[in-house]
C-alpha cells in the first residue's frame, strides 16, 4: 500500500496494490511444483534400500527419516496448494475495490474537484 500522506488513515492515497498478491500467488505455486517434484525424488532414491539394508540397524531410522520428510514435504505441497488461489483471489478482489472505491469517490466529489483531477 502507499502510504498515506493526507494526514489521517484513509486519505486519498491509500491504494491497494495487486501486484504483490499476484506475484505470491505465482510463487505458492512455483514452490507447490518444486516440493512435489521433491517428494518424487525423495520416493524414487529410496525405492528398495529398506530391502538392501535389511539387518543393519540403521536401516529403520532412515525409513522413520524418509517418511517424516514426506510428510513435512507433503503438508507444505498442500498448504502451497491452498495458498495459490487464496493469494491470487486476493489480489483479484483488491484490484476489483480499488477501481470500484475510484469510480464511488469520483461521482460523489463534487463538480469542480472532478475538473481539477482531468
């Protein structure tokens, strides 16, 4: 948001910028895709060492390892899932507001400020 100059909260230069909501939304799904693709490494690495490590004792705690990680993994996937369109929408609504408020406070100014403007 820009800030206000006008001396008090709501002056006439507070803006709502869709732009960083846009570019967040991008970003959530950027790293979606990189945590999924990260999840398919994670699996496809450890495909068969459970069975070529049977016996060892180590063998257990890097399978405990691996499923936490998926699971750390898995939930930031989701939550970066969730996020996308909620920031994206955001960004959408403020943008939408922003030139609705615009087009309210220009017909209710009165005529001469509305020349002084154009």
């Amino acid at each position: 948001m820009a800030p206000d100059r006008s001396g008090g909260s709501g002056g006439p230069d507070l803006k709502a910028d869709v732009g960083p909501w846009t570019k967040s939304g991008g970003v959530a799904a950027e790293l979606r895709q990189s945590t999924s693709t990260s999840l398919t490494d994670l699996t496809t690495a450890n495909d068969g060492v459970a069975g070529a490590t049977a016996g060892f004792a180590s063998s257990s705690t890097l399978t405990t390892i691996t499923e936490t990680w998926k699971t750390r993994l898995t939930a930031v996937r989701d939550e970066c899932g969730r996020l996308e369109p909620a920031l994206k929408n955001a960004g959408r609504d403020f943008g939408e507001r922003e030139v609705d408020t615009e087009r309210k406070i220009k017909a209710a100014s009165p005529p001469s400020a509305q020349k002084k403007e154009g």
